[in-house]
C-alpha cells in the first residue's frame, strides 16, 4: 500500500488534548474536572458580534475578498493605530484564524528544510505549522528562573546557521505569560539585522497585559521591512471559534507573496468578518480594560494559589492568561494524567497542561506545567488548591 | 534585505482575478459586466442556513472539536449515505473550505519535490495549493474533441515517474464541466493500483449532472484504501463564504495524518457548521432536483447561444456549471482584456476566464475560454451573444 508522506509523519498530536480520552472518562465517572489545561476563555463574545450576525441581511452567503472584507480592513487599521501600530489595507491580509497567518509567514520567509528560531517553551502548534511547511523549528532555551525572558545573545545567536531564515517571537507569551520588554525587543532586531532574518512575531495576546506596556514588533522602526506581525480575535474578543486572524507587513515582497497564497485559498469566513466588523465599530473604550482587569485578578489569585504549594515555583507572569509552573514532580506526563485516572478531592480534580508539550528539546518540562486562569476566581483557586493536593498525595503515593 | 523563500515565488495569482483592475475600470466608466468568469452561484443559501445562524443561542463563540461538530459530522454522514457513499466520524475531518481539504490531501500524500498527475485543463487554484505543499502537478493534457475526457492510458502511464504519489481528478469537472464515466474511474483505479498511487478525487460538483450520473471514487471498491475524497458546501449550498469543505479517507494512516494537521489549526469556523447542519438536517427531497434542473436549462440556453458564435467550438457538458470554449482567437487573454477596456455592445460588455490560467503546460489554452453560467438564462444568453459579437468585433478590428 502506498505510504503516506515523511512530512505527514512529522505533524504531532496535539499534546494539550492527549489527555483529553482521561479526562472524558473522569468526567463518566462523575468527577468535577477543572480544565486549566487549554486557552478556552470563559469570557462572552460581544453582544455587537452576536448582533451583526444575527442581523446580517444578505441571502447569498457569496466569497468575500481573498484579503478579507474591505469594511473588515478599515477597522482593523483603526484598532491597529489604537495600539500604535499604523498600517494599511495594502500591507495587511485577513486570515482564516491566526493559524493561518503563521503557516503563510513561515511559507514565505522558508523553503523545506530551512530554519526558523523560536524560544522555548513554545506554543505547541508551532510544530504543526512547522511541518505543514517543512520547516524546522530549531529552540534557544528559555528558563523558569530567569521568567522565561531572553536567554543572552551569544546563546541565540548560537543557534543560527546559514538555513535560519527567521526568528519567532510571541509576546506577551502562551505557554509562559512572560513580555518582552522593549529593550528585548531592540536586542531581536539587532539579531535580525546582523543575520539578515526576519521577525515573525505572534502578538495575539496584545491588550492582556498586567504590568509595563506591549511593545510590538511594529513599536521598532529598525525592524520595519523585517517584520512580520501575526494577530487572531480569538483571545482578545473571546471568540476562538470565529477562525479570523491577520497577518501585517510592510514588506512588499513578503505581503505579496501572502496575498498569493491567500488567493489560493479563496477566503476567510465571511460571517465572522461581519461580526468582527461590528465588535470594532463599537468597541467600548473600557473594554480592554475591564477585561484585562478581570485576569489580572484571575492572575494574581493562581499566583497566590501556587504559591502555597510546597516546593512549586512560578515567577509572577505579566501578561497573556497563562503560567509556566515548576512543581516538585519527576515526570509532570505521568503526573497530569494520574489526576485524572487515579486523584481526586471531594469528587473532583483538576487538569493541566504537561511542560515538555511545549518543549522541542526532549526531557525539558518534566517538572513544568501549564496552567490557564481563565475561569472565575473562585474556581481557579480551588482548581490550584486541588492541584497542591494532587502533588502532595502523588509524592506520598 | 532578506529574501522570501523560492516556495513562495512559485505561488501563481489568481489567472482568473487577474483581469479585475480592467472590470473595476470598465464598471467605473458605466459599463455593464455580465461576470461568466467565476464561479459565484447566484442561487440563495438555504434559508435553514440563515435560520440557524440568526438564531444561534451561543454567548460563546467557542473552540469546536478539531474534526468538526459532531452534530455536523453526524449529518453528513446522512448526506454522503444518500449518495451511495458509506462512510463513518473516524474517516472524515471537516475542513475550511474545500481548499484546506485538497492542501491537507497534497501534504499527507506527498513530501516537497514530489509529484501529483493532474488533467488539464484543471482549476488553477491547485497551482496555489501544489505551491503550499511545494509538491509539482504534473500535467496529463485532455483534449477539447474528446470533451475533455481522459485521454488513451498510455499518455496517463507516460507522466508517472518514481516521484509520483498520486493522481488528481475533479468530476464534474472545473473547468470543462466533463463527468468521469464509471469506466474512466476504474480506468483510474488500475493505474492507481499498478504504480501504488493514491487517488485525490474533487467531487464538490457531485450534484451538478444534466446526464448520466456521477461516480464518486468512494464507489470503486478497488480504490477504498488509495481513494481521499474533498469536498466544499461552496456550490452545493451555494455558500462559498462558508468555508466549509471536508476530507473523507478510509486509509487508516491517511485519516490519522490529516487528523494532525487539522488539531495544528484548531477547528474549522464554528457559525458555519450550525448553518449547514440545519441544512442538512431541513433538506427538501427536491432541492438538488431544483437545483440540477435551474442549472441544466442555464447549459442548455449556454450551450445554445455559444453554438451560434462562428467558428467557436464546444463538446456539451455534463456536469458542473462550466464550459470550456474553443474560440477563433489566437490569444485569448489579450481577447478577453479588450473585451473590458475596448469593447461595448450598448453599453454592455462580458468577462470570461481566459484557458491559459487552466492549463499548466505553457503555450495550451490560447484559444480557449471558461463560461461560468452561473447567470439567469436571459441574462446568460445575452452574456454569450455579447461574446459573440466581441468575437466578430475582435477579429475586423
């Protein structure tokens, strides 16, 4: 029979919703399951998105614009100049979820085979954007004691080779909640002019911000015909199933090489750019905030939930909604899935997201995990008050 | 300044765009456009699909499951019993449109290098998609005498080379409106099955047939293991900004591989799936009986008006709602780009889709054009007549 391709074998399982088939079988079993384990927001998508699809009149559900729709773009220019990012139709392309976004800037700037930089840990998907290019992904380490911020120079600029064509940045951070400063920023460009790469920087947890401001790859002139700035509404406006993103570039090679590909592929969804259009035409000024407040608080009681587990360890993340914990587990895998399988407190457990998922280099993350506050205070302290009884009894097991 | 990759220099634009600067100028000057060249149903979206969208209960635009609704899936399983395919939830993934459907097919089957056989003329998007997947289509040409049915089984055999994995079909086809008889199919299976090829088969037209009936490649048993079948709701439920498609493969490690790469972007757009699962669900009996019979009087009319042209040529179609128009031009693109900028006929002109775009070998096509009918017969029969007066008009200039 024929075989399937190399790359094919290349693409990894999801290691966010391995556990799930446990946890299914947890939750048949009648267990309560906390899931900190995946970037689902609790929050509700705005009315005015609800309302423009509720509303929307036409009777043929026809192709948009293959750079979305233009009533889509104007807003988005103006949300962009509201962040201090200033763009244009031309330089920008709408795309099906920020997924989309990172597989065409990783087509663009690398052939198979080539390179690009990421710092680990590392949104596990990259991987899968990774071989659905067939590029590869080569780590630098960054480290829990340091609040995962940038390794020194020497360590990055180790890792590049003649086939690096990129570095990918994500700030503020999934899996660590960390934010680059500006500073960190500056020393990318620096990197990225010397070796001659682009930037390719993930940016969708832009206004999730607890302490010093975001700087985005847009915020460094030097960068500008090197930087590739990727964005989705699926955080920011709690609509992950809406699959609509962005991809920004003033370089005009870059942005129409990703023009071509996005006609290729038609579209991205029209409806979800009706809603969108409507949430940024009616955007509240106190939305960000208010949201951002709400998971400030969220933050501030997983940190102090964390805190009191013997032996974990967690520098106090500044954004983003997630936090890299180290805990005193030899094997976090083994760890997360005996919670669901074997532990529980009053009929009830809690489910995280294992650290080496977010690791390229084999055996990093064993003792780290992922948590995401996106539930309700109350909830997220008794989610982390299960997980310190879950160490606790696992190391007394 | 950093270069983009070799990959993306090889994406072509869209041939079939890339006469809209020239209507957009024509249309500002006053001009009337009768657009026959894509294709945008003009039939409305079922009402269930509006229905379900404006009703959508949902606060949360949510994270649907990585293979699609199971409420969808469940529906189209209904659906593809109803077409004599027998399929089951672990075979099928619900993709983003019928696009993500044939990148996923050219990635799982193929590594960058290898090739894809391909009839042309063939729907220039798969340039797009090949480019992507950095796989090469390899062209097997079929002729507009034969009506573009396959050509004798020494020409296919000739292009297979130790790179090639698979075979592309689309029937009914895009462009030439041509259905694969039952015998043609198995015709493919046998070369499938001596060189170990799998079989990618486009069948998004499956309902379009004015004669004879359709033969899916789910319906050739010898097949079962080679054959992966795309789909699009697109034209089906006239719903091209749906993005909505699915893959469906009995091959164990074929469905796995996609599965991957379908968990890597998340999920297909949420809002669609309620719509076309109601669609699916509310489905009149008649509906594709209406629909084949609106579109088969739309050929006919076509078919009619392009007969009166001299010296134009043309095999009638089967299926789909193109046709692929042997003209007396020697180079129809610069034909078909007057037609916009020089030519009127009371104040109306045509746009048609020039043959080169469809034809990878270069040179092929000059002379022919696809018709979309994708108008109400008055306007359709008034499109063609146009043509044939720019034909005449085009050739005394």
């Amino acid at each position: 029979m024929s075989n399937t391709s190399r790359r094919a074998g290349n693409v990894p399982p999801s290691p966010i919703r391995k556990l799930m088939p446990f946890a299914n079988a947890s939750q048949k079993a009648g267990r309560k399951i906390y899931k900190i384990n995946i970037g689902q927001p609790d929050i509700e998508t705005p009315e005015s998105f609800w309302n423009a699809v509720h509303k929307y009149p036409s009777k043929i559900l026809a192709y948009g614009d293959a750079r979305g729709l233009p009533e889509y773009t104007a807003e988005l220019i103006k949300y962009y100049a509201s962040a201090g990012i200033d763009t244009a139709a031309e330089e920008m392309i709408v795309t099906t979820g920020g997924s989309e976004s990172i597989v065409f800037a990783m087509m663009v700037v690398a052939d198979p085979g080539d390179e690009i930089i990421a710092f680990e840990p590392f949104y596990p998907n990259y991987n899968g954007y990774a071989a659905m290019a067939d590029v590869k992904i080569v780590p630098v380490t960054t480290r829990p004691e340091d609040g995962y911020h940038l390794p020194p120079l020497a360590e990055i600029e180790a890792k590049i080779t003649p086939k690096t064509k990129a570095i990918l940045i994500c700030s503020p951070n999934n899996p660590t909640g960390t934010v680059l400063t500006k500073a960190e920023m500056e020393t990318i460009a620096k990197i990225a002019e010397k070796h001659d790469l682009f930037v390719i920087s993930d940016e969708v947890y832009r206004e999730f911000i607890y302490e010093g401001t975001h700087t985005s790859v847009l915020h460094i002139p030097a960068m500008k015909d090197r930087a590739i700035l990727l964005d989705s509404i699926s955080k920011r406006f709690s609509a992950c199933g809406a699959r609509l993103g962005c991809l920004i570039c003033k370089n005009k090679t870059v942005i129409d090489a990703v023009w071509r590909l996005a006609q290729a592929r038609l579209c991205p969804p029209t409806l979800e750019q009706i809603g969108a259009t409507a949430v940024l035409k009616e955007l509240n000024a106190g939305y960000f905030a208010d949201m951002s407040e709400e998971y400030r608080r969220r933050r501030d009681a997983a940190f102090e939930e964390v805190s009191k587990i013997e032996g974990a360890f967690c520098m106090k993340p500044s954004g983003a909604f997630y936090m890299m914990v180290t805990l005193p587990i030899d094997d976090v895998e083994v760890f997360a899935k005996w919670m669901l399988t074997d532990f529980e407190s009053n009929g009830e457990t809690t489910m995280v997201a294992p650290g080496p998922g977010f690791y390229a280099t084999k055996g990093k993350g064993a003792n780290e995990a992922r948590l995401a506050y996106v539930l309700r205070e109350k909830d997220l302290r008794r989610a982390i008050q299960i997980l310190g009884e879950g160490v606790k009894a696992y190391n007394h097991r």
